[in-house]
C-alpha cells in the first residue's frame, strides 16, 4: 500500500483527540499479509472443459524437463557419478539423503568429496555432460514462445548452475529469471573443491516461487510449473497448473493437473494459448 492512514482513539478518557492507533495498524498489515498469502495459495480449476485460468508465469525445473540424461536418474549429479564410476557410492549417499540421515547440504558436500577423490575437474565435465546431456523436444523454443504470449518465465531447480550455464552453449536459452541451488566451485588446476551448497529444493523452491512472485505480482493460482521429479511436488502442489513431463513417479504424476505423455515442451504452449 503506497498510503495508509489509520484513526484510532486517544488513550485519556473523553479526550476528543485522535491519534494513530499502532496497534491497529500492526493488525491491519497482518491482514494485508495473510490476504497476500491465501491469494497465491488458492488453486482454481483449469481445464480443457472449464475456464481456463489466465496464466502469466511459466516456470520449469531443469534436469529431466529442460535437459535429459544418458543415466541411471534424470540428474547431472548422477550422470557425472556414472560417468566416474561411482554409481553404488551415489546410490547409498541418495538413499541415506532420502531416509533423512542428513540435509541436501551435507549430500552435496559429500557427493562433491567423492567427486574431487575421483579426479572431477572442470573440463572433465564439460566432457561428460557434452556427452550425456540432451536437449528435451521443444526445449529451445520454449521461452521465446512463451514470452510472446506475454507470459513471465522462469527456472526453479535444484540442480547445478555450472550445468545450466554449459547447456545454454548449445541453445539459446533465455528464461526472464533463473534459480539454482548449487554451483560448483574449482581451484586453479580446475579441480573440483567444494559447492556453494543451498536449500533451494523440495519446499525450499516454493519459497523461490514465493518470492518471485512478491516481485513480479502475479499470485501462485497465475503460475505455471513443468517438472518431472518428485522434489517438484511442493510447487504442483501451490500452482495454478502444474504440469509433469517425462515422469516416472506415481506421486508425481499424482500431484501434477496435467500429465504429458510425449515429452514435447512444445504441448506446454499449447495449454496456454
């Protein structure tokens, strides 16, 4: 609010007077606040059938939406891990991860150890990923065409930013706004040593969303979410249209109000048109 003006009574009484009444005021910015917040959280209906609800954020994740893997799960983390061999290493520290024997912070700086004893260097890589990373059909068209529909575009991942940065060399990738939870770091001999190591994952991507939206001004029922993962389920879960592509997850699928069954990002378009 750019004014407000609040009246309250003055304390004495039968004072004719009027004051500012703080308190007043805290509780009316409560409800400002709370106001802000059921207005993103409500999910309207939105259907072929119904009336479609007016879209003006299209946001995805990036590994296994944008960018698929010649690998065991549709990660750079895990294509990087086979590649060095080291796949029962990833599968034990994926599992103990999952069984909440530690946060996504530990797991990365874990993962990253492994990697530095396994000789990963930056141009290591790039090899690697140049090999075993793909383009999803549609993938590079996607914001270009959303953006002349109007539409705000974003990526909210929990993946890498070094991936993200190799792989908008090979396409012209330009998203209004990008969220990534880690990037690696190198030493001088462009080897790996640590990870600026973050939360932005599972429910810590809906805060990303959340703030976005603050700033852009469009509510979480004028969203749109493309993932295929189930770190992707908190954010179906707040959108307007979440959207699964490429998922193998039930819950996944569950969660999401429109499954794709051919892995075209070009169909995404055609649901906002």
């Amino acid at each position: 609010m750019t004014a407000l003006v609040i009246f309250g009574h003055c304390l004495q009484k039968g004072s004719k007077c009027w004051v500012p009444d703080p308190s007043l005021i805290s509780i009316i910015s409560l409800l400002v606040k709370l106001m802000q917040q059921v207005k993103r959280s409500i999910k309207p209906t939105f259907g072929v059938n119904g009336m479609k609800q007016k879209i003006k954020l299209l946001a995805t994740d990036f590994d296994g939406t944008l960018a698929i893997y010649d690998s065991y799960r549709q990660s750079a983390w895990n294509a990087i891990a086979e590649a060095l061999g080291m796949r029962e290493e990833d599968e034990k520290l994926h599992d103990a991860y999952h069984k909440g024997e530690f946060d996504i912070v530990k797991w990365g700086e874990l993962t990253i150890e492994l990697y530095r004893q396994r000789g990963l260097t930056k141009d290591k890589m790039a090899q690697i990923l140049s090999e075993r990373m793909h383009p999803s059909p549609g993938a590079q068209m996607l914001f270009k065409n959303a953006k002349d529909l109007g539409l705000h575009t974003a990526i909210i991942s929990g993946g890498l930013q070094n991936v993200y940065e190799l792989f908008t060399k090979k396409l012209e990738i330009t998203p209004d706004y990008s969220f990534f939870a880690h990037k690696f770091l190198f030493d001088t001999n462009g080897l790996v040593t640590k990870s600026s190591l973050t939360n932005n994952d599972y429910h810590g991507k809906v805060k990303v969303l959340e703030g976005l939206c603050d700033k852009l001004g469009v509510g979480y029922e004028e969203c749109a979410f493309v993932g295929d993962a189930i770190n992707d389920i908190p954010l179906f879960k707040v959108v307007g249209l979440p959207i699964a592509i490429n998922a193998v997850n039930d819950d996944v699928k569950s969660a999401a109000k429109i499954v794709l069954k051919t892995p075209d990002l070009g169909k995404v378009l055609e649901l906002l048109r």
